[in-house]
C-alpha cells in the first residue's frame, strides 16, 4: 500500500491505461478493420507483442478503447449534471448534453464511435456499444429523472450531434444544414497533440 492507502498500480495496469488512451485516438482516426496493432504500440510507446500481451488481440483493445470512450462519456455527463442551472430533468438533460458537445471537441473520441458503428457487425464491437449505451442512457435516466422520452430525445440530440461534427456542417452555409444545425452549439474541434 501507498502513502494514501492506495495500492500502488502495476506496471502492467499503468500501460494497459496508456495504451487505451492512445488507441482511442489511433482507432477513431482509422476504425477497427483499418488500424494495424503497431500504430497504436508505436503510439504508446512499446512493442506490439506487449499490446498483444495486454490485451489478447487487435478485437480486445478495440473493445477496451471503446468501453474508455464510454467512461469518459459518463464521467462528462456527471460533470454537466454537477453544473446544471436547476433541478429539472429538462435543466439537467441540457447540461448533460453541453458537456458532451464539449466533450466530443475531441473529434478522435468522436470518430471512434462512430467507427465502433460502423464496425457493430463483430459481435464483440455490438457488444460494447450497448453496453456504453445501456450505461449512458440508466445513468441520464437515473441522474435527470427525466422520462422515457425524453432521455430518447437526449440520445437522439447526440447522435444528430455526432452528424454535424462529423460533416463539419456547422460551417456550411446552406437551407438543409442551417435546418439540421439550429440551436446547437459545439466547439471547434480540438487538435490532437503531435
């Protein structure tokens, strides 16, 4: 034990969390089917069969990256719950939904769930995204005590956000993405550090 009563992590622990956080950003610039392991061992700074070694395989450090984005998901959304302006489940979902537009700033946290879709034919992938989903919606649900409906509305709200970040329709100035864009708000992608 620590100081503070914590065990300390094991160096394995310590680059597994390494690893994920750096495939986050490698899969969500590629997705599953189009990312070798060693971009993402080079990315962490350690050898592929370490990564191997780690994770049993290119499927469990996907899912691994993937069940990350969704904790992070969660954590965003407690924050914005934390900050909200009343107690209302409309108040409560809002804020929700501001903190994930900040959140998703990050374009590879993003991009790596949207490639997480595209690749939901593994079954293992389609897993874990209703997992992460299933987290996101009980906790919402449970956090806003909003209705069945209106947490629908919240998901739904995310996904149309997903859309104009991607497509980057925030800046197209046309009747069909000013009707898709109006009274959202989003930040300017951030830039991954180089």
């Amino acid at each position: 034990m620590s100081s503070t009563g914590v065990p300390p992590r094991s160096t394995a622990d310590a680059r597994r969390s390494t690893v994920v956080s750096r495939a986050v950003g490698v899969f969500g610039r590629a997705g599953y089917h189009a990312t070798p392991v060693t971009e993402v061992a080079e990315a962490a700074g350690i050898s592929q069969a370490y990564v191997f070694r780690l994770f049993n395989g290119k499927l469990g450090l996907f899912v691994a990256a993937l069940d990350h984005c969704y904790e992070q998901i969660v954590a965003a959304l407690a924050a914005g719950a934390d900050r909200a302006s009343g107690g209302s489940p409309e108040q409560i979902l809002e804020a929700m939904g501001d903190a994930y537009a900040e959140l998703i700033a990050d374009r590879e946290l993003l991009m790596l769930q949207v490639h997480a879709q595209s690749a939901a034919d593994v079954p293992e992938i389609r897993e874990a995204l209703r997992r992460g989903y299933a987290e996101i919606v009980d906790f919402a649900k449970q956090r806003s005590r909003a209705s069945d409906e209106q947490v629908q509305g919240f998901i739904a709200y995310g996904q149309l956000c997903h859309l104009i970040v991607t497509a980057d329709l925030d800046r197209v100035d046309a009747p069909w993405a000013r009707t898709l864009t109006v009274g959202m708000r989003h930040l300017a992608p951030r830039q991954p550090p180089l």
